[in-house]
C-alpha cells in the first residue's frame, strides 16, 4: 500500500542561493527557528563526479520522531522500541547538485522504523525554462513528492528477486480478518503520517524562507559568523 | 553549526563544514571548483575517522546497508513492473485494493447465502406446519 503526496513551490531567490540554503537548513535553530527537532546532523560522503561536474552529498540527520503520536499509541512496544525518549528516527539524506544544468535533486528516508512506516521525501529543484539564459536571476521551483508506505506486518526481508509474484502471494496467505486488520492499520498509519507531514511541509518551507532571507541580508559568511556567535553564547551558559 | 550524533566529533565536523560551506559558496557555485583539488579533503578525513566509530556503535552502518538493499528490492519490484508493459500499469494498487474487495465481496455472498437459506428454510417450515394443521 502506498500513499503519495505532490507540492509544488516557487522560491523568489536565484537558484544558486537555494541550494546552499538547502544546505544550511538544519545548520543552527537560531538560524532556522523550525529546526528544533533536528537533533544532529554529519555528513557521510561528499564529493564531485569528475565526468559531470555534479556534487554528490549523503548527509544523516537524527529527528525527534517523524512517526505521529497517534501511530505510536497504535502499535505495541514491542514494534515501537519503548518510551518516549527514544523516540528519535535517523533520516538519509542524499542529494545531487548540477551546477551547469541548473538543477538540485534531493531525497531523504528514514532508516529505522521503517517496518512500521516508510517515508521518502523527494525534491527537485530546478530554474524556471525562461530564465535558463541567466541562473542567478529571479526564482527557483521546487517539486516535493512524499511517498509513505508501511509495511507493517509483511514480510520485508528475505524476498528479493522474484518480488512481485512472492509478495502476492505473501498478500493471499492468512486468514482474510487478519489480512484486512493489517492492510486496515497500514493505510490508517500511512494517512496519519500524510496529514501530519503536509503541516510539516509548510513549516520546512518556512525554515528556508528565513535562512533564504538572511543569505540575502548578509551573504554566507554573515550567516556563519551568526551561527558561531550563536553557539559561543551556548557553550559560555553551559 | 548544528551538532554531529557523537559529541566527540563535534569539533572536527564544526571545521569541515565550515569549509565545505565557503567552499561550496565560493568555488562550487561559481563554477571554479574541481574534482581533484578540493580544499577540505584533509578535514572530512579526520571527520569521516571519528564519525565512522561513532556509526558503527549505534548500529547505523547497518541500517545504512539495509536501506541499501531497500533500494535494490523496491527497484525490482517496481522497475520491473514498469517493463512489464503499460496496461498493466494498475498492478501497484492491485495487490492493496483487490484482496481486501475480494473478501468483502466473499463475505457478502456468505451473509446473502445465510439469509437465502433462511428464508427457504423458513418457508419449508411453514409449509410443513401448514400441512400439519390441515
């Protein structure tokens, strides 16, 4: 079972200026005041492909769980992992630069719980065709597409190759009360987690927003100079 | 700078990112960087040093394998059905959608046969009684 969900956007900042943002995003909450549940961020890999010229970026970030409350309160301990301290999800985030062609594809993941629900978050930002003649003019678009699907209850591991066939079967096996109490809890988590995720979308998009505006206020090295004035302040209080 | 998932790699990360920032601002958008000559290279190494035992003892490394092999079943499950042909492009939804018809339909057959058999089974009574009484 799978549920989608499409947005679509326009940045009124130059493309260039968008991609580092992307990059900023998660930098300081005093940055970024809708950040507060990004926890931790490293990046993993990083490097240039020398045939295209794109950057290539794999980032982890540790979030206060993504999974709404109520999915929690649905599901056993036993699948959740405990209480509400560990509440806590790794996201992948992988991201592809294309500095010549004007285009920035992103997609994030998380990497645990997702037997109880998967969500892939995928972004393409791109330079409007009509101002291709010059990229550091005007306004970016971005695609977001959200793809949630759980699987609780299937079988996940152990059946690659002849996937399709295997997982049909797999749907046909069981008793039809539990199959529909299964496929019953899956879609109601997926819908759970979807509403949940466009409140969410609006604020990211907000969080950038502000960063994109202090970008244009003091460039990047006024950011950073924020961000480290900002974190000695912290380190004096602790 | 936000923090790394391991404490201790705080600083060494602090220092890669800002450079890979101005380094991303100042070369890479401009267009004057290069694959080979990258100016923080000798920081992410130290990062990557420290990162990578912290990712080992939370277990994250294998989460990461896992989301790796993810990938290469929902790409066999769902590029292959792609090649299979366009008409029967409906096949995502199918294997969510039908089986949970298919029961429902079942079970409203069962009920229908419940109640036609009552209603034959009652009419039989009655006619029995009928016959009795006269």
């Amino acid at each position: 079972m799978v549920l989608t969900h499409t947005t679509n956007h326009t940045y009124t900042h130059p493309f260039p200026t968008v991609t580092l943002a992307y990059f900023l995003r998660y930098c300081s909450p005093h940055l970024n005041p809708f950040a507060k549940h990004v926890l931790s961020t490293d990046t993993i890999s990083s490097h240039i492909d020398p045939d295209t010229g794109r950057l290539h970026t794999t980032r982890i970030h540790l979030k206060k769980s993504r999974l709404p409350p109520a999915v929690f309160k649905l599901l056993p301990v036993s699948i959740t992992g405990g209480n509400e301290a560990n509440k806590a999800s790794y996201i992948l985030e992988t991201s592809v630069v294309d500095m010549r062609e004007g285009w920035m594809s992103t997609e994030s993941r998380n990497l645990n719980f997702v037997g109880v629900l998967s969500v892939i978050e995928k972004q393409v930002y791109t330079v409007p065709k009509q101002q291709e003649t010059q990229p550091t003019a005007g306004t970016t678009d971005v695609e977001t597409t959200v793809v949630f699907r759980s699987r609780l209850g299937d079988k996940i591991r152990g059946r690659l190759g002849a996937a399709p066939a295997q997982q049909e079967d797999g749907a046909n096996s069981g008793g039809f009360f539990a199959r529909l109490g299964a496929r019953g809890i899956q879609r109601s988590i997926e819908s759970l987690a979807s509403s949940k995720t466009v409140d969410q979308l609006g604020k990211s998009r907000e969080g950038m927003g502000i960063i994109l505006e202090r970008l244009r206020q003091s460039g990047v090295m006024g950011v950073l100079e924020v961000v480290r004035r900002a974190r000695e302040r912290s380190v004096e209080n602790a | 700078m936000s923090a790394s998932l391991a404490p201790e790699c705080n600083e060494v990360k602090e220092k890669y990112d800002t450079c890979f920032l101005k380094w991303y601002s100042e070369k890479y958008l401009r267009g004057a960087a290069s694959s080979e000559n990258n100016e923080c290279a000798a920081l992410f190494k130290n990062y990557q040093k420290c990162l990578g035992v912290a990712l080992k003892q939370r277990g994250i490394d294998k989460l990461l394998d896992e989301a790796r092999d993810d990938n290469k079943e929902n790409d066999a499950v769902y590029l292959g059905r792609k090649y299979v042909s366009s008409t029967r492009s409906t096949r995502r939804g199918r294997s969510g959608v039908c089986p949970s018809l298919l029961a429902l339909s079942v079970l409203a057959a069962l009920i229908f046969a419940f109640f036609l058999t009552l209603i034959v089974m009652g009419t039989t009574v009655d006619t029995v009684k009928s016959s009795i009484t006269v």
